[in-house]
C-alpha cells in the first residue's frame, strides 16, 4: 500500500493495566516491539490503519510464548 495512512497501534501485556499505543499518519511500518516480560507472560495487541475510505481493525489479539498462558 504505497502513500501514507492514518494507523493506531495499541500494545499491553497480561496483568498490567498500562498499555502503549501510538497514532498518527505514517508512510512505513517500524517494524519490532519488543515486550520486556514476554516470556513469562502473554500480552494483547490491536490496531486499525485507514486506506482511502476503508478502515481495517482488528480486535486484541492474544500473543503468548510456548508454554505460556
């Protein structure tokens, strides 16, 4: 999808009642979050990225570690 375009990014991890996120209108995806904790505890991601008149979201989805959760 080439241009830029308005997304929002939305990161917690289980047990923890703080989140990170991060909004606005970006032309290239920065690519790896790192999660400190990870590995011993899953965490939840979400986010939506708007192209023309289409929004596309998805609701938290769950990411745990084998072994984990």
């Amino acid at each position: 999808m080439p241009g830029s375009h308005s997304m929002h990014g939305r990161l917690q991890r289980e047990g923890w009642s703080t989140f990170w996120y991060d909004t606005g209108t970006f032309s290239e995806y920065a690519g790896v979050i790192y999660v400190s904790g990870a590995n011993t505890a899953c965490a939840y991601i979400s986010g939506w990225i708007e192209v023309g008149d289409t929004n596309y979201s998805h609701d938290p989805y769950r990411l745990c570690m084998p072994g984990v959760g």
